[in-house]
C-alpha cells in the first residue's frame, strides 16, 4: 500500500498471520513514512486486524513463562475464569510480569492493570487488550482492594470482576491469588436463571416476598420487568415461561438486607448474588 490503495493478499496475510502468532502490536513503516496512502493503510491494518480477532478467539497459549510458575498458574486460571463468566480481569501488579502473562494467554476480557508504577504504565499500553491504571493500591485484604477500586470510579457498582494479586504472606512476593469480586454491597443471595439483570426495585403489593426488577420504577407489568425476585421457591413452569420472554428470575432469595424501594440492584446470572 506504499503506492496503491488496496492491500495485496500478501500484505493481508502478512497481517493475519502476525496475529495468530501472538504479535501484541502491529507496526507500519513505509506505508505511513513515504507512502501515498498512509491514512488507508492504517484503516486497513485496524479493520483487518479487529476482523481476525473477531473471529479466532481460541488463541494457542505458550506452554510456560520462564519464571514464577505459580503466577503462570494463577494467570491461566484467570483466563478460564474470564472465559466461564465473560468478565473482566483486573490484575494488581509491581513488576509487570503478571500482565505479560495475562496478555499472552488471550483472556475473553478485557485486561485492567492497575500498578502506581508511571515506567510500567507506559509499557501496558503495548500489550495486547490492556488498559493501564494509576492507582495505588493500599490495602492489603480483598475487601480494602476492592473498596479501593471501587473509589476509583472506573467501574460501577454490582460489576464482578475477576482480581489476580499477591498476598504479603507469601515469602518472595508475586501474585499468588485469583478471585471473583462483586463492586459494590452484597444484599443477598439466591438460585439465578436468565440473563442477569440490573433495575430499580418496586415491592409487589399483590404478591407477598415477590420484588420487581425494572428500569422502569412503578410499573407493575409483568412484561415490562427486567426481573423477578422470590423470597419463596419459586415453581419451575413459571420460572421458565418467564426466562423464555427474556426476564431475570431469582428464586428462594434469602437476604442480608432487604432493598429498599427505588433503590437500583443488580442479578449476577451465574451466582444468583444480588448487590447494590
């Protein structure tokens, strides 16, 4: 494309291939320098590079990191974790080698890392599908990390995340643990089915222990709920009718609090955990 305003097939496999070898950047040199159609050239690499990526996302993992072999451990059971619930990782790093495992293994999510390291910021960017963030992390249980993610305001309220980080137990530093966090408060807790949903909370006054789920607050149309809460078990045929029309029903939900009314919650689908 130095000259002309279409790619050769070479040059599109040239770009493919480079991806299914695990390349995390793509570099033009010519093309942009000297060539005729620099602009092209980079919509070209940026459509066919989001196209292959689109479509392979069963990338081959390296085999091992030279290394710590517990952080390998625990970053490949991230990527399964992301893989099973569609979530995001976020990984708490100091030196970086974390990160560097995570993007080579292709995770389905996205990768936040967080580290107050301004050299290591920089060097992020360069990794595959991964968002660096300046925070520094001073709490040491999941509960201060997470109550500090949360003051960041990056990510809402009720978003499970899954964080990899080291505890300061163990003897020689690096990341030795995974775990699925909920931002936000715990409310209770029940069996899931459908989608997963967020919404404000109306109280059922025709149905004792039944809590709508809507966006639309007030509304008591079955049709117009997001979801549906039982406090009871509820019977399957009618938890399957409402699945079926697309709705979040949470049965049997016992509660460490109750919602209050109008107040916005949300469903996990895979843990039946309700949070504010």
């Amino acid at each position: 494309m130095i000259e002309n305003e279409t790619p050769t097939r070479a040059e599109i496999n040239d770009i493919s291939n480079a991806i299914f070898d695990g390349a995390d950047i793509l570099m033009l040199s010519e093309e942009t320098a000297v060539g005729k159609n620099p602009i092209r050239a980079v919509q070209v690499l940026n459509s066919v590079t989001r196209y292959v990526e689109s479509k392979v996302r069963d990338f081959p993992e390296p085999e091992e990191f030279l290394g710590n072999k517990i952080a390998y451990a625990v970053a490949k059971s991230a990527k399964i974790l992301s893989s099973e619930t569609e979530k995001n990782i976020v990984a708490l790093t100091r030196s970086g080698s974390t990160v560097k495992m995570l993007s080579a293994l292709r995770p389905y999510g996205k990768i936040f890392a967080i580290t107050s390291n301004r050299r290591l910021l920089s060097r992020f960017y360069l990794y595959n599908d991964t968002y660096p963030i300046d925070i520094e992390i001073k709490g040491e249980s999941v509960a201060d990390i997470t109550e500090e993610i949360l003051a960041s305001g990056l990510f809402e309220k009720g978003t499970m995340l899954i964080i990899t980080s080291g505890e300061p137990y163990f003897p020689f530093g690096g990341t030795n643990d995974v775990r699925c966090v909920i931002v936000g408060d715990f409310i209770g807790r029940g069996y899931a089915a459908g989608p997963g949903c967020s919404g404000r909370v109306t109280y059922n006054p025709r149905g004792k222990g039944t809590i709508f789920i809507s966006t639309k607050p007030g509304e008591l149309i079955p049709e117009q709920m997001d979801g549906i809460i039982f406090s009871y078990r509820a019977p399957l045929s009618m938890m399957e009718n409402l699945v079926k029309k697309g709705k979040t029903v949470v049965s049997s939900a016992i509660f460490r609090r109750m919602p209050e009314e109008g107040e916005r919650i949300t469903v996990d689908k895979h843990n039946g955990m309700i949070f504010h």
